[in-house]
C-alpha cells in the first residue's frame, strides 16, 4: 500500500525534529526530554498506517527511526521491567 501525503508529512515532521536535535550535537537525553510533543504525532501515524508502511517510512527517514526505536526500546523495558515506571 502507497504511502500518503499525510503519512510522509506527520513522518517529515519527527525526522526534521530529530535531525535538528542530531545537527546541534544533541542525542538521546535531548530526545526524550523533547519527545512528548511528538507523540501525538507518531500515534497518529500508528492509527493510519500498517506495519509495511510505518517500516516504509522508517527506511525513508533516519530520525523517524531513531524516534520510533528509542520508543520500542522505552516500551519493551518498561514491559520487562528494566525501567521503573512510578504508579
């Protein structure tokens, strides 16, 4: 299934951030003290999209990837237990 422009627009819009961080020498703290505000975003683009096109768009865009891994790694320690998450 072809990518549409809203998909290529929300995925433009987590790379552009993520490689603005990446341009001023930042990394991973910069992007997780920032990365809330494009949550969002990136559940948006869960709800609109299949794995074949969230992976499309993660071949496409290199901060989009960095975003969406940094996310995966997040949610499996917090699954297996690696990271306490205060209740």
């Amino acid at each position: 299934m072809p990518l549409t422009s809203k998909q290529t627009r929300l995925a433009q819009k987590i790379d552009e951030w993520v490689q603005g961080i990446e341009r001023r020498g930042g990394g991973e703290k910069e992007m997780l003290e920032g990365m809330y505000d494009y949550m969002a975003t990136f559940k948006k683009l869960l709800d609109i999209s299949s794995q074949e096109q969230m992976d499309l768009l993660a071949a496409k865009y290199a901060g989009f990837r960095r975003f969406a891994l940094m996310l995966q790694n997040l949610a499996g320690g917090i699954q297996n237990g690696t990271i306490k998450v205060p209740r």
